[in-house]
C-alpha cells in the first residue's frame, strides 16, 4: 500500500518501499509493485517522482 502525504497545498503518494514520492497514485502503486517483486528501481517508472521522500 503507498503512503498518502499531504501538505498546504498538495498531496502526495509515497512508494514504502523505496520512499519516493509521486503526484499520481497509479505511479506510486506502480512503483511500490516493481520495488517490491524485483528489489530494484524502475527507470521507467521513476522518471515520474517529484522529490525523495528522505
């Protein structure tokens, strides 16, 4: 499941496993998906993040 993060003006979705952040849920599942069956980042896929989550 990703992580819902609001603040003043926007919310974001947040992978778990890699913690990195997207404006897009489907990204964020995608992302949470690929992270946790391949132990790896997608390029494809994260080329959708706005900002690390760190």
């Amino acid at each position: 499941m990703v992580k819902e993060i609001k603040n003043e003006k926007e919310v974001y979705f947040e992978c778990e496993a890699c913690r990195l952040l997207y404006k897009e849920k489907s990204w964020a599942i995608k992302c949470q998906e690929w992270c946790s069956q391949n132990k790896s980042c997608n390029l494809g896929i994260i080329k959708h993040v706005i900002k690390d989550g760190k």
